[in-house]
C-alpha cells in the first residue's frame, strides 16, 4: 500500500474542516458566523504582526 506524502495528509486536514464548516453553517444561527469571523480576523492579525 502506497502511503501519501505530506500533501495527502494536508488535503485531509482540509477536506474534513471544511465538511465540518458546512455542517455547522447549516445548524448554527448567522450572528454567530460573524462572531467567528471577527475572532479569526482578529488572531490572524495578530498571528501576522508577530511573524
């Protein structure tokens, strides 16, 4: 059996956070959404200024 490389694994990652964003988008209200939003925004920005 031939193994993935790191790629494979990384697409993985991927593909099951984004099933479990949609599963979430389709149960959880829209004022939360923003909520998330904001926050990432937020510690992206952060994450950015401290590389």
């Amino acid at each position: 059996m031939r193994r993935h490389g790191k790629r494979g694994g990384w697409c993985g990652y991927v593909a099951i956070g984004v099933g479990v964003f949609i599963m979430m988008a389709l149960i959880l209200p829209s004022w939360f959404w923003w909520v998330i939003c904001s926050i990432l925004l937020v510690c992206g920005g952060i994450w950015l200024l401290r590389c």
